[in-house]
C-alpha cells in the first residue's frame, strides 16, 4: 500500500468516523489528515523524480562508456603487431618537460621532440621560445673511439 492510498484510507476513517470540524480536536485531527496528504502527494512526485533522473544518469554512464571505449581504444598498451616501434603503437615511455614561458610566466608541457626541434610557441601568449639544447657530446664521442 502507497503513502497516497494509506492516507486516503485515513480520510475515509474520520470521514466514516463523522469528525466534528467545529471542535479543537476535530478541526486539528482533519488539518493532520490533510497535510499528510499533501506530504503523500510530494513524496510520490519527488520518488518520480528521482526515478526519471536515474534512467537519465544511466543513460549517461553508458553514453561515456561508449566514448570512453572510442578515445582509450587507440591508447591500448598492448601492440598487435609485437613490434617495439611502429606507428600503431604510439610512444607510451615518451617524456614530457616542464616549461614556464619567460614573457607570460605560465608553466606548460613540452616533449622531447619539441625539445630537440628547437622551439615552440607558447600556448598562452604566443611568444615563440627557443630551446638550446645540447645532446651528450660524450656519448658520441665514446661510440667514435
């Protein structure tokens, strides 16, 4: 039985019960009736509510599982073709750097191959910075000997 259909059959009982609305008792016993009633009636309106916005929450934890599965699906660790570097691998070890532009003073990313490449705009302001970037001499000089 339903908050609505209990508190109908209270109004029936002082209905059948001939409550005199004149008397203190009688008017209070009614007024109680008459606010659980409107209590009944909001609380079935919120529970439908609540229902519709759970389909809609549903509706959109599977619309981002799908776009999930569409964006990660190409970030997959894995390689189908056991190759170590190859185009449909992507690179999952490359490094990123931190650089703050001197002219904005906002911080940002970079990879090594923007590194290497020698320069790059700033994302924020615009203002092309140039990077000097010395590789281990060393290293080549020890493959040589």
């Amino acid at each position: 039985m339903t908050s609505i259909e209990k508190v109908a059959y209270l109004k029936g009982l002082a209905e059948g019960m001939e409550i005199d609305g004149t008397t203190k008792e009688g008017k209070l016993l009614l007024a109680i009736v008459d606010t659980l009633a409107v209590i009944a009636e909001d609380t079935w309106d919120l529970q439908e509510q609540v229902d519709e916005l759970g389909e809609q929450v549903d509706e959109v934890d599977e619309d981002l599982s799908t776009i999930e599965d569409i964006v990660y699906e190409d970030l997959d660790d894995e390689c189908d073709c056991d190759c170590d570097d190859c185009d449909c691998c992507g690179d999952w070890d490359e490094e990123f750097y931190d650089v703050t532009c001197p002219n904005c003073k906002e911080e940002f990313e970079v990879d090594e191959e923007t590194l290497l490449d020698g320069g790059v705009d700033c994302p924020n302001c615009g203002e092309h910075l140039e990077f000097d970037i010395e590789e281990d001499d060393e290293d080549d000089q020890e493959s040589e000997d």
